[in-house]
C-alpha cells in the first residue's frame, strides 16, 4: 500500500529529500489520473461527472488511489507513512482536487482531518492504531461538535457521560457525516461538561466495528447539494458504551484540539481547492481561444487575467501559511484563519467571473471541457467553503486583533526568509507545536518589510514603482487598522458577530493577503521569469486593494498583456495556473 515512495525518515539527508520525493509522488498521481478531458479516461472528469450524476463515488479512481497508498500521505514518517509537510501534502493532493473535491475528501482528506486530533494528543497505542488503518488502506471520518452558524455537516453534536465504572456513555445524533458507512475509525469531539467554554468538549477515538443496534444507529444516506458523488449519511448513539483509553488527550481537551488541528485543516482545504479553480480557469481559456487564430478577444483580457492572478494569490497565502505550519507553528494560528476566511470569497468572485467568459458553454453540465464550473460552484459550500466556515474562522480572528494592535504590529521582527523560498529545508509538520492563542504577527511584520525595502523604487515608474506604491498602501491601511483595533472592548466583553468588527477582521485578512504576495515574490530565486517579474505580484495586489478600498494606481503598460500570455502559454503547453506550474496530463 505504499507504492507511489519508500518511506522516509527525519534524518537532515531525508528532510533534503522531502520535496523532490513529493514532486515525484504528485507527477505520477498526475499521469495515473491521465487526461481528465479524455472521455475514454475512466478517471476523467467524463467518468466523475457521470458518477456525481448518479450521486455515487467513482469507484474506479478510488480504487486506483487506494492501491496507490494514498493513506500513507495521511501518515507522519516517524510512524511508516509519508506526511512530512504540510505544505508537501498539498502538493501532492492537488491532482486529485483538480479533477473532483468530492473525490478528493472522500478518498482521503477527511482522514487527515480526524485523525489531526490523535498525532496532536493521542497515546502511542492510538497513534499506532490509526497509522496501521491509513497505511492498510482504511479510511476515518470525524463527527464535529455543533458551531455557531454551522452547516448540515456542523449541526448538532453529541454527550459523553461519565459511567459509575469508567469510561462514557454516548448520546447523540448527527445526520451529515461524511463515510460514516465505511470508515474504519471514527474520531468524535463530544460534549463533556453541559457549561460553555474552553472545557467543554472531548475527543473519543471509536472503533465501528464493535458498534451495534440498538445502541448504535446507522441513519439513511443524505444527498447534498454539492459532491453529491460522496457518501453523506448519519449515526446517532443512545447510551452508547465507550472505553476509558478511547479518550484523546483529556478531559475537556475538545475545543483545544480544534483549534490546533483546524489550522492544518483549514490551511491545507485553501491549499488544494485553488487546483479546482485552475481546472475552470483552464476551462475559460479553452473556451475565449476555440476557433481563433489570433489572439484573445479584448473583453475577456480583464477576467481571465484578474482570476489567474487571483488564484497566484490565494496559491500564495495557502502556501504561506502550510509553510509557516512546520517554520512557525506557535504563531500561524490566526493567518491560518484570515487564509481560510479570504480564499472562498476570492474563489467564489472568480467563478462569477470565469462564468462571463465561458457563457453558454459553462451550462454544458457533462462536458468534460467545460463542466467543471457548474460543479465546483455547488461543491464548494460543502467542503466547508460557505458561510459556516467563514464565521468559524472570524471567531478565531476577531479576539486577537486588539493585542495584535497594542503589542506586534510596526513592533515586530520579520519571519525567516525561508517562509517564502521554495526548496527551503523546514522542519517536520508536528501537530503537538501547534499554537492557539498569542503568538505575535509574522506576516504583518513582512508587510511592513517588504514595504520598506520597495520604498527607494516609488516615483520611478514601471512596475516595480506601482508594487511599491501598492505596498506602502496596505501599509497605510495597517497603521489605520491599529488604531481602530486599539479602541475594541476587551475579549469577552464583545460581540464576534458585530459587523462593525466582522469589517476589521475582513480588512485585517485582505492585509495578511498582500503581505503573502509580496513575500512569495520577494522569495523568488530567478528560476521561474514570470514569477519574479513584478506583473502577476502588480495585479493581484491591484484586486486586494481595490477589494479593500484602498487607492490603487493604474496598471502599468503591458502589465496585463504580460499576464494574459503566460496563461495562454500555460493552457497550450498543458502547465497548472499556480505557483509550481506543473505539466498536466494531456
């Protein structure tokens, strides 16, 4: 079951490995999965659009991914499996999620998911447990505690009680989990204490196979919206008996563990969806060049270039943040959140652009060329995309940002320069590192340094001069921030929800979002010329600030015909619209 790599160690020889052997490991997935434009492919977006009709998985693709050992990417090394980075993981999950998101969590994502609470807290005999289940090709599924705001997939929640001779009573029902039917192991976070607070919940590591009627009951297959092709049904526990060891670090470790382990989880959605995206933007392109011999119709130069850049920005905030995972992990925890709370908003903006682009062809449903709009627009809320989402993440924001202005911002240092460089040697993700409060903020710190060294270059003209100008803006916009944010009431005396302070939470993640772009620009090493030339980093930072509010300046000259032609250079020789630009399968 660990076909696509031998595993790896943790030695520094090992950890210079890590990169190459994941770039290795997405290729081949990429050619295994072959052209997902081929109708004949049984892996190709035909085949996954047929079997999300029929509201079934595909079960050809599963198979293959299964036999590849995608488990073991689910696996820290120092127990057999091949989960270094997390930043890495994403990487070589993409191939999946640029075909299907559906496929995608139900063939493996989700395990991570659940099992990020056990390799956070859990025992050695839980962790050896779950890595020989995802390394023998099993699957675990996670049972949420209810949020505030929550879709189907977060409503409702269940109660472990203490028992008079040790271990819980479990109580409750959910009616959307995902592979409820066929998981091997199910991580539950269940209510503990009826008070509200940090201890309120628990985590229990259960093993389905011991559950049975009537104290265990399987709830009929629900049918989402969107990826319909997963499988969705419901459990529900009365008086269920749970083992004392089935316990996940302690007692009212619960919300904890959320907060530590939802920032991998949200880090690493952003990372891989934005592969979904490059699917419909190759879609677009395809459609705005059918039957051409010259070049792109002037109409579609803005929304195909402002949705390429887009999506360099969000592959630079994804990448930024799974980085800062292994570099930082005691201080990531609030970019984490801002990541997760722009990235759907600017994916959602963009397939209302490439909508306009691709006309009448993106309602060509079963088309393999042009269907993959339609798709990832009903499959986007469910993956944890929507509203629900965005509020979890404004909850983790909003508490932070008046320290954040009395304490880090203008006061801090700037992150390592390996945050931003490809190829740096960065530590293991170690879930058991990972901060949830404090913790200071590295990427305004980097906004506020890149700013200055652009500086010199304002006034000058050309493109270097417009970033410059650009980045002196969020930082006007940063120093405005600080002062509004110093006057919030004291956490615990506020409201989360109160749109006056949901603005600054969004202003405060536009800012975190342009300092992701000019440190992965400013990170470039002269290996890719598209990338470090200052064109893509201009526009993308010209859609934050316009989104902000904030002054922008004209573009310079050709700085959307340079953008406009590598991604028509991208889309005719088969390379991904993100910051790899890897070959695909054709």
């Amino acid at each position: 079951m660990t076909t696509i790599a031998e595993n790896t160690g943790t030695t520094a020889t090992a950890r210079g490995r890590w990169e190459t052997d994941a770039r290795a490991r997405a290729a081949r997935l990429e050619r295994l999965l072959g052209d997902p434009c081929d109708p004949a492919n049984p892996h190709g977006l035909r085949a996954l659009f047929a079997a999300d009709d029929r509201r079934v998985p595909p079960a050809a693709t599963e198979h293959l991914l299964a036999e590849e050992g995608l488990g073991a990417e689910f696996v820290p090394v120092a127990y057999g499996g091949r989960l270094t980075r997390a930043d890495l993981l994403a990487r070589v999950l993409r191939p999946v999620f640029r075909r299907d998101v559906a496929l995608g969590f139900g063939s493996g994502i989700t395990s991570l998911f659940a099992t990020g609470a056990v390799w956070a807290a859990g025992t050695e005999r839980q962790r050896r447990r779950v890595a020989d289940l995802l390394l023998g090709g099993g699957r675990a599924t996670i049972l949420h505690h209810e949020l505030a705001h929550s879709n189907a997939i977060l409503r409702h929640e269940f109660t472990a009680r203490t028992a008079p001779g040790g271990g819980y009573r479990l109580h409750g029902r959910k009616d959307v989990i995902i592979n409820a039917a066929r998981a091997d192991a199910q991580v539950v976070y269940a209510r503990t204490d009826p008070a509200h607070g940090p201890r309120s919940h628990s985590v229990l590591l259960l093993d389905p196979a011991g559950q049975h009627a009537p104290a265990v009951r399987h709830l009929p297959r629900v049918t989402t919206p969107g990826m319909r092709g997963a499988l969705f049904s419901g459990l529900e526990f009365d008086d269920y008996a749970v083992p004392g060891d089935a316990l996940v670090g302690g007692t009212g470790d619960g919300v904890a563990l959320a907060l530590r382990t939802f920032q991998v989880n949200r880090s690493l959605i952003c990372g891989v969806v934005t592969s979904a995206a490059d699917t419909v933007l190759h879609s677009a392109v395809r459609a705005a060049t059918a039957g051409r011999s010259g070049p792109v119709a002037r109409r579609w130069h803005k929304p195909l270039t402002g949705v390429f850049a887009d999506l360099l920005a969000c592959d630079s905030m994804a990448t930024v943040v799974l980085r800062a995972l292994s570099l930082l992990p005691d201080r990531a925890h609030v970019f984490a959140a801002a990541v997760k709370y722009v990235v759907p908003d600017l994916l959602r903006e963009n397939l209302e652009e490439l909508a306009t682009v691709l006309g009448a062809r993106g309602y060509e449903h079963d088309s393999p060329e042009y269907g993959a709009l339609d798709k990832l627009v009903r499959d986007l809320p469910v993956a944890g995309l929507g509203h629900a989402g965005t509020a979890s993440c404004q909850a983790v924001i909003v508490p932070q940002l008046r320290g954040l202005a009395e304490r880090a911002w203008f006061a801090e240092e700037e992150p390592p320069p390996e945050l931003f460089r490809q190829g740096a040697d960065l530590p293991a993700l170690d879930y058991r590192s990972l901060g949830i409060a404090g913790g200071g903020d590295f990427m305004a710190a980097s906004l506020v340094g890149s700013a200055a060294r652009l500086a010199a270059s304002r006034g000058v003209g050309g493109q270097i001069a417009a970033l410059a100008e650009l980045a002196e803006g969020f930082v006007t916009e940063l120093r405005a921030l600080r002062e509004q944010c110093r006057r919030l009431p004291a956490y615990g005396t506020m409201a989360p929800a109160d749109p006056a302070v949901c603005v600054l939470s969004d202003r405060y993640s536009l800012i975190v979002a342009a300092a992701a772009v000019l440190g992965v620009w400013e990170g470039q090493n002269g290996d890719d010329p598209f990338l470090a030339d200052a064109a893509w980093a201009v526009l993308a930072l010209s859609r934050l600030g316009e989104r902000l509010g904030i002054p922008v300046p004209d573009l310079p000259d050709n700085c959307l015909e340079q953008v406009l032609d590598e991604l028509v250079r991208r889309y005719r020789t088969g390379r991904s619209c993100d910051l790899d630009a890897i070959p695909l399968a054709q």
